[in-house]
C-alpha cells in the first residue's frame, strides 16, 4: 500500500511517495539515482542483494569507455550500472551492502 503525502520544501509544499510496513508504521522509499563508477570494484554484491532486474555489470576500456564486444575490447575494469530504473522499489539493500559508498537514492517527489 502507498500513498502520496504533502511535506513542506524550500517554501513549498512537494507530494512525496511513502508506504507502510506491514504493521502500518511509514516509510519512504528512496529509489536508486546515481552510482559511482569511480569508487566501484565491480564486485557485483550489489547485483546480487538486488530482486528488481535494475543493475547491469558493464565492462569499462582504459579511456572510462563502456566495452560493447567484452570479447573484441581490451577490458579495464567492471562497474555497476542503472540499466532499469524504472524497476526499482527505493528498498536502499544495495546502498546498505556495497562497501565502497558508491549509492545515491533519493526519494519520489512530485
Ligand atoms: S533500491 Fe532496492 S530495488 Fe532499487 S536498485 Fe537498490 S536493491 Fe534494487
Ligand atoms: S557493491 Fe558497490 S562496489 Fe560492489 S559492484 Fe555494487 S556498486 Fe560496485
């Protein structure tokens, strides 16, 4: 169950999405927005943890490049990538589980 409360913003009142747990007390979801590629190990713990079909582990050239052929490319690194956003329930598991800091989720305002 969710719903659509009004909270007051910088001066303004913003809808923003929250739920209720299963004995009624509200939470809000913060969805995943941004993952740093820079700090992330590719260590896919994140991918793992993560029941929503959102991440994608894409292999990196040395320019910062996202390889299309793994097997024709030269490969630096793996990261993490948001390849379904639209998929993500905002539980924050793969924020909680990588080591490296690398989540930022925000909430649903509109
Ligand atoms: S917040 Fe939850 S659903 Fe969204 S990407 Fe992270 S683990 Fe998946
Ligand atoms: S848990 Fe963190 S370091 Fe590991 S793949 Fe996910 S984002 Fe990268």
């Amino acid at each position: 169950m969710s719903n659509r409360c009004a909270t007051r913003a910088e001066g303004k009142f913003m809808a923003m999405l929250t739920g209720l747990t299963f004995g009624g007390t509200t939470w809000t979801p913060k969805f995943v927005e941004e993952i740093d590629q820079e700090k992330c190990i590719g260590c896919g713990r994140c991918f793992k943890i993560c029941g929503h079909n959102v991440l994608v582990l894409k292999a990196m050239n040395e320019e910062g490049e996202f390889v299309e052929d793994e097997d024709d490319d030269e490969i630096e690194k793996k990261v993490m990538t948001i390849a379904h956003q639209e998929n993500c329930i905002g539980c924050e598991a793969c924020a909680r589980i990588c080591s490296k800091n690398c989540y930022t989720h925000s909430a649903l305002n509109n």
